[in-house]
C-alpha cells in the first residue's frame, strides 16, 4: 500500500520529537574495538575496585578538600560512610555503564542516580568534572601495564560522556 505525501509528512514530527541533546550527549559512538579495550580493561579492575575507592578517598579527596565538605551533615559533622561509598558508587558506576556496552538508553537510566546524589550533595558541574578526572587518573594508573591506545581513548570517550550528561543534567 503507497502512502500519500500527507500521510507521510504527518508521520515525520513524531520521528523528530525525540530528545537529540540527551541522546546524543550518551552516544560516545565506541567502536567494537573500543568497547572491547573497555570491558577487558574492567576486568582487570573490578576486582580491586575496594583498594582504588580507598586510594581515591585519601588522595583525591584529601588534595580537594572542597569535595569531601559536601559530605557534611547538618550539624558539621563529616559523613565518612557516605564519602567511602560515593567513591565506590561511582567506581561501580563506570562498570555498569562499561558492562552495559555503553548502550544510550541503558546509561541514562543508570546515571540518574547519579544527577540525583549529585543534587542532595549540591556539587556543580565543576566538582563532577574534578572528581571524574582524578577517578579517570586514577584508572589509568592501575592499569598503566595494560593500557593500549585503544582502551585510553574509549576511557577518554566514556569520560566525556558522563560529564557531557551531567552538564545537560545540572545546568
């Protein structure tokens, strides 16, 4: 059956109404080969995903104060539980998304709790993009032996998905 052009013009905004910003800032268009680099190098960090979250608690936090303030709660008190956890949510975070091949739809869903945590802690663009960097350097110090071209730059991408989101998200 042909369609008459009306029919066919009327079919066309509803293709269009998508969200493109949202969509496009999850699409950090991974190869296959770089979504390979991504989960073999995952599976070398998932399991001392623990001992990294620590190491960034001392280092990363400890060198931006300013961060770990967030973390306060309302009579001043520091939340330590929280501040350990937020690093190891992010680190599992990274696994999620890695281990969903990186898949638009399924990262959205997976970084709303994300916007949501970011809000309760009132942190701005600028201290996600601090905190994600130093996770970033982080892992690229841990797998400094199995780090290829290929793995750095599929990092790279899912990095500047995240903060690309995020930035879409908070402003």
């Amino acid at each position: 059956m042909k369609r008459s052009p009306q029919n066919r013009t009327q079919a066309k905004p509803l293709i269009s109404r998508r969200s493109a910003s949202i969509f496009d800032a999850l699409n950090p268009s991974l190869t296959n080969l770089e979504s390979l680099a991504l989960q073999k190098a995952w599976r070398i960090l998932e399991p001392k995903l623990r001992s990294l979250s620590t190491d960034i608690l001392m280092d990363l936090y400890s060198e931006h104060y300013e961060i770990m303030e967030k973390f306060r709660d309302d009579s001043g008190k520091l939340c330590n539980y929280e501040l350990i956890n937020y690093a190891t949510w992010l680190l599992r975070l990274y696994g999620s998304i890695i281990n969903n091949r990186v898949d638009p739809i399924k990262t959205k869903k997976l970084l709303e709790p994300l916007i949501e945590k970011l809000k309760k802690y009132s942190m701005d663009v600028d201290c996600v993009k601090l905190q994600l960097d130093g996770i970033k350097n982080f892992l690229f110090a841990e797998l400094r032996n199995a780090l290829s071209p290929t793995s750095i730059e599929a990092f790279n991408k899912l990095h500047n998905t995240i903060i690309r989101y995020v930035h879409i998200k908070l402003n």
